[in-house]
C-alpha cells in the first residue's frame, strides 16, 4: 500500500489534516517497520485507492515547541519512507524561514510533492495564498483542514500520483 507523509513546520494543520483523512478507519497503525514514536500512521482512502498517512512532528517534545532540527529529521524520513509527500504551510502567517528550509530538502528529494496551503477558510483568503509560488513549486493547493474545503481537490492528485 502506498504511504503518504504530511510533513511541515509546528501548527500548519498538519494532525487536523490527519484526523480528517483517517475519519473514516479508527485505527492507528504501527505496522511499518522502524516506526519512531513521534509519528502516526493511519488508513484512508479516496476514489477507491487507499493508502497509508503518516502525521509527523511535534510528538517528540510533546509541544509545538519544536527544534527546526527535528522538523528536519522528520521530513528525511518522510522522504526515504513515503512514495508522496503533503508539504503543508498555512495562509495565516506566509512564509517563515522554516518552510523554506523544509521547501529545499524536499525539493532535493524525488519523491512527488504536494503543497497544501492550509486555513484558507474562506475565499477572501485564496489571494494571500499567492506568496506561495515563491516556495519553488509549480502549483499548490488551497485547503481548509478545519472545514474541508479544498482537501477533495488535493485528494484526487494524490491519489493520481500514487
Ligand atoms: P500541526 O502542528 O501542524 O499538526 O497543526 P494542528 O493540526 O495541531 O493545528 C494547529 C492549529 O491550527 C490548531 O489550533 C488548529 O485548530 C488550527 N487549524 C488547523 N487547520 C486549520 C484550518 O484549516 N483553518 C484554521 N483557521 N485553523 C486551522
Ligand atoms: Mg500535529
């Protein structure tokens, strides 16, 4: 079964992402060899095609008072381990230095890379959205994880690519 990472820095929406992925299936899975603590993996599925979610982050200190050096840590694993990635950042707060560096080592990697803008909750944010190019990626997503829409349209790329 495909694996899908959601990787980014501390309080992007990345877990409310997770939970709304998983709704669906209750359990969490451990099953993957050399699983760390301070991820969680769950089932979901779309249009048919399921897959595996890892939520990564912000376990390990049990805060959101994460060192940019574990975030690091976080998405090498994601990398190595999953065969796509959710690049989550959020509309709020535009982009910080620490989406910038997750931004490069993932675009190091080969793995296929969605960027999801998180909180767009409404449409009057999509134009903020647009500082979002300057991450280096061809296009992205708008989401609100918290009300759901715009995750039908990262969905059906995903599942595309996996
Ligand atoms: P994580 O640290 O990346 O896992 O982020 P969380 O999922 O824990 O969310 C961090 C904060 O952002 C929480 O207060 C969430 O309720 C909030 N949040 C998550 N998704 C959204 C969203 O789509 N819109 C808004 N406005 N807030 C959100
Ligand atoms: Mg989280």
């Amino acid at each position: 079964m495909s694996i899908v990472a959601i990787v980014g820095r501390p309080n992007v929406g990345k877990s409310t992402l997770f939970n709304r992925l998983i709704e669906r299936r209750e359990a969490i899975v451990d099953a993957v060899s050399g699983v760390t603590r301070d991820r969680h993996y769950g089932k979901s599925d779309w249009n048919g095609k399921e897959f595996s979610v890892i939520d990564t982050g912000g376990y390990v200190l049990g805060s959101d008072d994460v060192f940019e050096s574990e975030i690091d840590k976080q998405v090498e694993l994601a990398i190595g381990e999953a065969d796509a990635i959710i690049f989550m950042v959020e509309v709020e707060s535009g982009i910080t230095g620490m989406d910038q560096d997750v931004a490069k080592l993932l675009r190091k990697s080969r793995k296929p890379v969605l960027l999801a803008v998180n909180k767009v909750d409404s449409a009057s944010r999509t134009n903020d959205a647009l500082e979002f190019y300057n991450l280096g990626f061809d296009k992205y997503f708008t989401l609100s994880s918290i009300n759901g829409s715009g995750t039908g349209d990262l969905l059906d790329e995903l599942v595309k690519i996996l």
